[in-house]
C-alpha cells in the first residue's frame, strides 16, 4: 500500500488492475521493462482505465488536391480526450470499413489496444486493403489516447526514443506534373532547395503493358532513365536519390533497367515487381548493385516475414495506414531487425499518419529515413496544431504526449 497526499492509505493494485495497465503495453510485451519509470506509467495506467471510455469517431476529409485526399479518424471519449489516426487510401473520400472496427472499442478503454487487435485480426488480414486500412486507424487512434491519457509521447510506450530529430526524404513524385526530365530536374532541385538530403519519384509511372510492342516499351524505359539523369545532374553527386518502379516490369527488364541506372547512384530501387513475388524479387536483388526496399502495401508479419527471412529486400517499408498499425509496424521492424534488415516507413501521407509514423521511428532500432509527401500544398504543415514543420530535412520528435498533435478543425473545414 502506498500513502496518498491526504494520507490516506490507497489499497493495493490488484491483479486484475495491474492486467488492466499492463495491457496497454501487451502489442509489444518485451519492451515493458524497458520503458522508463514502467512503474509509474502502469499505476497511472490502472487508474485511468476504470473511466476513461472510447465513445465517439469522426471521420474528417481534408481534399489537398485532384490526387491527393486525406482521411483522418478522430476517436473521443467520455473525459474529452481526443486520438487521431490517418486512414487516407487513394483518393477515397469516405471509409465506411471504419463503422465496424469503431464498434470493437466503443465503449472500452483506449489502452485495449492488444483486444481491439485480437477482435479484429481476421477482418483486417483477409487481404481487403481497405479493411486493413480501416483497422489500422481505429488502432493509431488508440495510442494517440493512451499517450494522451498518461502525459506520454507514444514513443515512450514503445521503449522511449533513440532519437530527438528524424531524417526524412522528400517524395516529390505526386508534385511533379511535367512528367519529361526538366519537371522532374526542377522539382528535385526546389527539394533540395529546401533542404532534404533525399529524394525520391517514380518517372517510370504511366508505364506500358509489358504485352505492348517492343518499340514502346524501350521508349517509356529510355524516358524513365532520362528523368532520372535529369534529376542527378540538378541535385549533384551528394543528394540520395531513391526509385520506385511501382512494379511495372518483370525480372529481366527489372535487371536492365537496374544496370542502366548504375551511373546515377541510386540510394535504392523500390518494387520493380510486386514485393509478394519474393523469391522473384529475391533473384532481382542479387543481380543488381542497387540496395532495393520494398513491402508498401503489405500487411502484417505474415506479409513483410518472407521478404525478410530470404533477404530479398534491403530495405522494408510497413505503412502505419496499412500494415495493421503501430504494434504491428514494431513487430515487423522487430523480424526486419533479426535479418539485418533496415525500415524506413511508407509515408507519402497526410499530416497525421507522419505524426505517428514520427512517434514510431523515434524508438526503432533500425530505423532508416521516413517520406514526406513534399510540395503539394502550401498548408499542409498548417493542417495540425503546433504546425508541422522540417527543418533541413529534418523532423523534430516531440515530446508531448500521444502524437503530440491535435487537428486545426478551421484548415480542416477550409478544405473539406
């Protein structure tokens, strides 16, 4: 028993109290003892989990542009705590998936993380997208209110951060609408003008079927090589450049395009086929020079374990919005980990998702780069309070609690 301020003597915490806390702990259980004043952040745990309720869901529409829709769910509860999570998924703009997930945390405390998962599992890994991009935010959500609810930024419910300040690369493929190489060259510029080290495009978009004539397959393969010459002689020989194919070749063609690309020094060649097909995927890698990455869209351990396990991929990339959230994102950094594989998240995303994702790389050991959806629109940062902000290509890692962030509802209303 410990003595209360009044003196009083508080009871004991019981053990159906403590399985209460610790289960907001439960999606990463290993961590538990590493987590900083454990003891304290379990006993606030206790105590906020007899009242705080989960009782509302909005989901709120941001259209940034004709491409570009960000879906944002905003749990709230019973005391006035909000959670927010991204579950933007092209350019839908309403996610009706979301109701049914909702009604497995209605009513229930937001650090229920480990049984909102264990309720929504088979839903969320059936191999719909959308249902797995439902769940996912419904879980961000929840650890946005837990770290709210304990005074705590969410990456020290994940064992605390390593790092105060994030590296990110700008994706500046979704600003480029001059797809020939000086629309491609101008945009790399003005990123590197504003300060990221990194960039990334896929000037291999609008690719023909590979059942199309020879002749028109060459040409789309020699303007895709192009725009990336382009973009190295702009940025110079120190700024990584980074490819996504979008999985538009087979292997062959993955391997030519691959040693074309050579004199350009890429920092790493994304999806040329469909990560699911590893061991394909595993034959490309070892026949190329460039470090490949790859996993976008793929779903849970289930679906980053192989790329891992056959080192088929240098680099994985889980999405907070797909890949069944935060927890699982650090179990599939964990599997990444064991084979000596580096995560760098998925994240050409709205505000609220890098939020997280921010809160997510800041305590994983083999952390990469995050991405960062650049040059869109010009309030983009304005969209949450404080303002999202980069500074050298860098992003801060806050250390308020939750993700830090609450929504601007006026920004938000100005561009339903």
């Amino acid at each position: 028993m410990t003595r209360r301020k009044d003196g009083t003597l508080s009871p004991p915490l019981s053990r159906r109290r403590f399985l209460e806390a610790i289960s907001l702990f439960a999606a990463v259980p290993a961590l538990v003892p590493m987590v900083p004043g454990t003891a304290r952040l379990l006993a606030q745990a206790a105590t906020a989990s007899r009242r705080l309720r989960i009782t509302g869901m909005e989901v709120i529409v941001v259209r940034a542009t004709a491409r570009t829709t960000w879906l944002n769910v905003r749990l709230t509860t019973n005391q006035g705590l909000t959670g927010l999570g991204g579950a933007s998924l092209g350019r839908r703009t309403e996610l009706p998936e979301l109701t049914p997930f909702f009604s497995l945390v209605r009513e229930e405390s937001p650090f229920r993380i480990e049984q909102y998962r264990q309720r929504g599992w088979t839903r969320a890994a059936s191999g719909d997208r959308v249902q797995a991009t439902a769940f996912s935010a419904i879980e961000q959500a929840q650890w946005d209110l837990a770290g709210k609810a304990l005074g705590a930024p969410v990456s020290d419910l994940f064992g605390g951060r390593l790092r105060d300040e994030l590296p990110v690369y700008a994706n500046i493929n979704r600003a480029t609408a001059d797809r020939m190489p000086g629309g491609f060259a101008a945009n790399a510029r003005a990123a590197v003008a504003d300060g990221f080290a990194a960039i990334k495009a896929a000037p291999f978009d609008g690719f023909p079927a590979l059942t199309q004539s020879p002749a028109e397959v060459a040409q789309a393969v020699d303007l895709g090589i192009a725009c990336v010459a382009a973009m190295r002689e702009a940025v110079g020989p120190d700024v990584a450049i980074k490819i996504d194919a979008h999985s538009n070749f087979d292997v062959p063609l993955s391997i030519e395009v691959a040693r074309r690309l050579e004199p350009q020094d890429l920092s790493w060649y994304e999806e040329p086929i469909p990560p699911e097909r590893v061991t394909e995927t595993k034959q490309i890698h070892d026949a190329v020079v460039q470090p490949m990455a790859g996993g976008e869209f793929l779903f849970g351990m289930e679906g980053f374990g192989p790329l891992c396990q056959q080192r088929a991929v240098d680099v994985v990339m889980p999405d907070v919005k797909h890949c069944g959230g935060l927890a699982e994102a650090r179990r599939i950094a964990a599997v990444a980990d064991l084979y000596g594989v580096a995560v760098s998240p998925h994240n050409p995303s709205g505000p609220v998702a890098t939020a997280a994702s921010v809160q997510l790389c800041a305590s994983m050991s083999n952390f990469d780069i995050l991405e960062y959806q650049w040059g869109e629109v010009g309030w983009r940062g304005d969209l949450l309070e404080p303002p999202e902000r980069f500074d050298r290509g860098q992003i801060q890692v806050t250390a308020e609690p939750g993700f830090g962030v609450e929504l601007n509802d006026a920004v938000a209303r100005e561009h339903a």
